[in-house]
C-alpha cells in the first residue's frame, strides 16, 4: 500500500482539514505530520495565535476524520531553519519515505516558508513522490481556515464558528473555586480552569453542554467578569448543570461544548432583577439544549 502522508497544522480540524485528509485516503493509508507549538509561536512569538483545540485532542480528531497514523513534530528554531530540500529529503523522505504527499494550496514549508506547493509538485517526482495540493474549502464566500474560526468564536459568533468545524466548539479545565457566589443564589457553577492559549467566545450567556467524566447536562454557560456585583476580577468560563443540585465537581476535569448564543453580558440593577434574567437564560438554554 502507498505511503501517504498528509502534512498541516490542522488546528481545529475543520471542515477544510477534514477535506485534505479525505483527498489523502482516496491514495491509501494516511499519516498525518502535524506540528506542536504552532511554528507561529517559534517564528513570531508575538503574534502566537490561541489554539481551538490541545494537541492531544488533535490527534484524536484527525484519527476520526480518517488519519491511520498521527506524528507530532517537536516545531523547533532548528526545525524551522530547514531549507526547504532540507525539510523534502529530511523529513517527507528521510524520515516519513513518503510516496504521495497530500497538502492544502496555502501549504508553504522550509526557511522563512520559502517552499511552496508549486515546488513541492515540481520537484517530488525526483524524491521518488508525487503530491496532490488540495483547493482551500470556501463557505460563504470566504475560504475555511482556523484564523476565521477563532474570529468567529472571539466575536461571540458561535453557531457560524461550529458550522465550519462541524461539530461544536468545546473548552476544557479542571474546575477550579470561584467566588461562589452562584451557589449562594442558587445557580451554583463550574467555573473552569483554562490553559494560556485557550479561545474564549466573547462575553455573554450562552447555552451548550457541562460534561464531567460519564456525564453531560445541559447548561447555561456565562462568560465574562460579572459586573453586577462589585469588585474587580478577571474573566471566567463558567456553566450551570441545569436543573441540577449538589454536585461536586471541584479539581475534576469538565468540558464545556457551546451550541447557542443567547446574549450579551448586562449590568443589572440589583439581584433580584438578575435572578429574573437567569431564570430565563436557563429557560432557554433548556429548550435549545432538549433538540
């Protein structure tokens, strides 16, 4: 069977992502070489972009769209130096021996990104492969591509940003102790514990799904820094197992999908007007999360 091999970032694993890997089986077996940091992070620390998705989750999402084989490579200064027939003879043929190369047509490799898929076509039946070089996947318009998603999600657009992923978009952390002032009025929460490079939607309410371990309710999901109450505090990821009570979830890992946008974060004139609001936030998100 050909030695296929998918190369990309693939952050997110998208709709376009999942199109590179589909082109990829109709050659054979795939192995699919993804990079950890984001070369980005290594070339250009200041403009690190934030991750939708762990690498560990990567593998496991790349894996369901079709990938046999998953390697991670270690994106290092060394690697990114690489000429680009360094990066060909190296890795695609030292190290993978691949014989059809399956890339996107914004796929550029080697120092300073000087390879480009046009080379990489021209000069792969000398390294004993040949490539294919998957057209962008547009919606709307625009092409797919992880930068658009976290736009979306940043912008709060989430309904958009989980059309082009095809699934919805999730955080996860360990639940860490909040102010607990959500179990004093009895909507107690999980608030979550976030890595640096998480992409946080925009504040407001939304409706989704809390799953810690076996289990997954439907929850009402806030994010922001609760400016009806007084004093100062950064932003928090926050969800409420609807309709239920007594759980303990601190220090347990959780995960927070995001179906709905339901509003934007308010100042509200007291609790009580509060209280009236998230009564209907849950109301809602009850009736958006039972379809």
């Amino acid at each position: 069977m050909k030695k296929v091999l998918a190369v990309g970032i693939f952050d997110g694993v998208h709709a376009g992502h999942q199109q590179i890997i589909a082109a990829a089986k109709i050659q054979g077996e795939v192995t699919v070489m993804t990079f950890d940091p984001h070369p980005t992070s290594v070339v250009a620390p200041e403009r690190t972009p934030s991750q939708l998705m762990s690498t560990k989750d990567r593998i496991q999402f790349l894996k369901l769209a079709g990938a046999s084989f998953v390697e991670v490579m270690n994106f290092t200064k060394e690697f990114s130096s690489l000429s680009p027939d360094e990066f060909i003879e190296d890795i695609l043929v030292g190290r993978f021996g691949a014989e059809h190369v399956v890339i996107g047509e914004n796929f550029n490799f080697g120092y300073k990104a000087q390879g480009t898929p046009k080379y990489l076509s021209e000069v792969g039946p000398k390294y004993g492969f040949s490539v294919s070089i998957v057209k962008l996947q547009e919606d709307r318009g625009s092409i797919i591509s992880s930068t658009r998603i976290r736009s979306l999600i940043i912008d709060g657009q989430i309904e958009r940003a989980n059309e082009l992923l095809t699934r919805m978009f999730y955080l996860k952390g360990q639940v860490v102790h909040g102010e607990k002032r959500g179990r004093e009025i009895g909507y107690p929460t999980a608030n979550l514990g976030l890595h640096s490079l998480a992409t946080i939607p925009a504040d407001g309410v939304y409706a989704g799904w809390l799953s810690v371990g076996s289990s997954r309710w439907p929850a009402a999901i806030s994010i922001g820094t609760n400016p009806t109450f007084a004093g100062v505090r950064g932003r928090q990821v926050e969800a409420y197992a609807i309709d239920q009570i007594d759980l303990e979830l601190y220090d347990q890992d959780a995960t927070v999908e995001f179906g709905f946008r339901l509003r934007d974060t308010l100042k509200f004139d007291g609790l009580p007007a509060l209280l009236e609001q998230m009564k209907k936030d849950c109301d809602q998100a009850r009736e958006l999360t039972s379809k």
